[in-house]
C-alpha cells in the first residue's frame, strides 16, 4: 500500500474510534435520552462501522485470494449501503430538531429523503452484479462506472432538501444549532464535490465524521448551557424561597434599623452581582442612618428597581441608594436610570403584583411611622422612589 493509503486508514481508524467513544459518551450518561439523541447515537454507529468497512477495502484492494476478494466486495457495498442509511438518519434527525424548536411538523420531506435513500440502495445491490456503480479489474481493485455519478445525483437531491428545510425554519433554531446543520451539511458536500475529482481517497466518509463531530459538539454545549440555565433556575427559587421566609419574618417585627435593613439590601445587591452576573454599578450616597424602616421596605424597592428597572435595559445600569435628613425628616432615595414604567398604572392596574407590593410598602411606611412613598417615573428614563419619615414616628413598633 502506498502512503496515501496508510493514512486514510489511519484517518478513518481514527474516525471510528471517535465515533463509538462519542456513541458511548451519549449512551452512558442519559438515563433519559430523547428520539433526537438516539438518531445522533445511530449516526455515529453507523459511521463508525462504515470507516472500518472502508478500511478493510483498503487493506484487501489487489489482494486476490478468495478471503481478499469476498472482503472487498462486501466492504464496499457496506459503505455505499451505509452511506444512504446515514443520509435517511440524517433527514430523520433534522426533522426532530426542526420540530423540538417549533419548526413545522411536515415530514413529506423526510418520506421523500428516505425514499431516495431506498432507491439509491437498491441501486448498490443492483451493481453487486452488473458493475453499475462500481466494478473490480483482475488485480481486485475498485475502479468506479458511470453509474456512481447517478449515486452522486441521489446524494445532492438529498442535500438539497435538508438545506431548503432547514433554511426554511432557520428563524425557530438557536445560532448555534442552525450553524451545526448547515455544516452538518455542507461538509458532506464539499467532500462529495472534491470525490468526484480526487480518486483514492475517501473523502465522503472523513467530511461525514468531521459534520458528526461538529454536531456532537453542538448537542454537549447546549448540554451544558440547560444544565447552567437549571442550576440558575434552582438557584434563584432557593434564594426566593430563603427571602419569603425572611421577609415574613421581618414583617412580624415591624420597624427595624436601617443597619439591618442594609444588610439585606447588600446581600441581595451581592447576589445579583457576583452570582448571578448582573453587570451594574451602585451608588450608596449615606448620610443619615439613625432611623427606623419597614421590615423589607428598602430592599423589596432595591429589587424592584434591579428586576423591572435595570435588568431589561440594554448599555450602562445604574442605582442609587441615597439617605439624608432635613428639617425632623428623614429622606430614603431609591433611583436607577432603567427602563421605567407608567405610574399611572399603579392606580388603573391594581392587580398587578409589583404594583400591589409598592402600595403594601406605602401603606405600612404610612401606618408604622406616618411617612409617604413618593414615585416619579418615566418610561425610558428611569424611576426615582423616594420615602420621607418624620423624625417622632421612626420609635413606632
């Protein structure tokens, strides 16, 4: 064998090896696999047994003992046959992620796929005895018959209508879904065009595994970000569930200080930053601490202002946290340059939970130490909060 040839076989060992090991990978870890990841499992099988048959049609080419000339013939109509049945897995796999993410349920197109695929098998075992795809000299090597090109016809028939579909829900898939696809596609095509011109090599079977590795590696990736997006989800009711408890709490104790209001509010800001990323910058303009507030008051605004204010904006996120005293009044200014809203909601949208909680947190500032909460808002351009506590109503309990 030449040097060529010990390298496509190294390369397509290769092949194999990463296709079972990707096959097992899958079938290991998923105690619950879906129909989309056993079509991935198929197709590696499925090449990974199609590179070792074309390796044993290089090992056997020119051998002409009775062994060397069954192998190479059962070799080869194995990796034309396996071809076809990994093109109608293929189709079968696109039409699941098409349908998973919302794309239409036609499968008109998938039918016309493997019909072709059919066709095109029964065509290879048509030319196990008329040579019309593929033939052998007296020397027992693969020589190719005008007939491969109508294999070749059958193949790009069934590219065409997996691109058009994929372009045609191309908007319903994630970026990196829809780019796994089309490489998913293009590469086999690529590798079939430049078949058609480069003789001795397998070109075909090295662009699929290179496409499957491709689409291995999309479907761990997205693995990994359900897997992120999970935890965040656990993350964020555990830390729902830990304040609802702390907040009823706090709401049976009435007036607290503002230290320990604080306290909250940073472990909240702390939270939104540092766990869950929250790109922001806070302001704390301190000037007055020697006062009583709500249980929550503050940081149920904090959280407002982070949640409906700043998280849905796009560019630079700030808030303010302001206290001052003038005149036997304590000012609290919560402020944050986000998205705004319409405040004349609160009283026509009485429904509405965060407008609910806002008139909660009046009521209790009004009813605890005769205080007002003050709203100004303005969509787009921020909301400004601001609570005014007499300095003799702060004692109440």
């Amino acid at each position: 064998m030449s040097q060529l040839q010990y390298f496509q076989i190294g390369l397509e060992l290769w092949g194999a090896v990463f296709s079972a090991t990707c096959a097992g990978i899958l079938l290991i870890r998923k105690k619950y696999i879906k129909k989309t990841v056993w079509l991935l499992i198929s197709m590696l099988v499925i090449n990974a047994v199609t590179m070792v048959m074309d390796c044993l049609a290089y090992i056997y080419r020119g051998n002409v003992t009775s062994l060397g000339i069954v192998m190479t013939r059962v070799s080869n109509f194995m990796v034309f046959s396996l071809n076809y049945v990994m093109f109608a897995l293929a189709a079968a796999f696109f039409y699941h992620v098409i349908k998973n993410h919302g794309g239409r349920e036609n499968r008109r197109w998938v039918n016309m796929v493997h019909l072709l695929c059919t066709i095109g098998m029964i065509l290879v075992i048509i030319s196990q005895f008329t040579d019309l795809y593929y033939g052998f000299d007296a020397t027992n090597h693969y020589f190719r018959t005008a007939g491969w090109y109508y294999g070749t016809i059958i193949m790009y028939i069934c590219f065409g209508i997996c691109v058009y579909e994929i372009l045609l829900n191309r908007q319903k898939m994630p970026k990196d879904i829809r780019f796994a696809l089309y490489a998913f596609i293009m590469i086999p095509i690529v590798a079939v065009m430049l078949q058609m011109v480069l003789y001795g090599m397998s070109l075909i079977n090295v662009g699929i595994t290179f496409a499957l590795l491709l689409m291995f590696l999309s479907y761990e990736m997205k693995e990994v970000h359900d897997y992120a997006a999970l935890q965040m989800e656990y993350e964020h009711k555990k830390m729902d569930v830990a304040h609802q408890v702390e907040e009823e709490r706090m709401q049976q104790v009435g007036l607290v200080s503002f230290e320990d209001e604080m306290e909250v509010v940073e472990d909240y800001l702390y939270s939104q930053m540092e766990k869950y990323g929250m790109d922001m910058q806070v302001n704390r303009e301190i000037r007055a601490v020697d006062f009583k507030i709500p249980s929550y008051a503050i940081r149920s605004l904090v959280q407002y202002a982070v949640c409906f204010g700043l998280k849905p904006k796009d560019g630079d996120k700030t808030l303010w946290i302001k206290t001052d005293r003038d005149r036997a009044k304590t000012y609290i200014i919560i402020e944050d340059d986000g998205n705004g809203f319409d405040t004349e909601k609160i009283n026509e949208d009485p429904a509405d939970n965060y407008f609910i909680d806002i008139q909660g947190i009046r009521k209790r500032i009004q009813e605890l130490q005769g205080g007002s909460l003050e709203i100004r808002s303005e969509m787009n351009h921020g909301t400004r909060i601001v609570i005014i506590i007499p300095d003799n109503r702060d004692m109440k309990l």
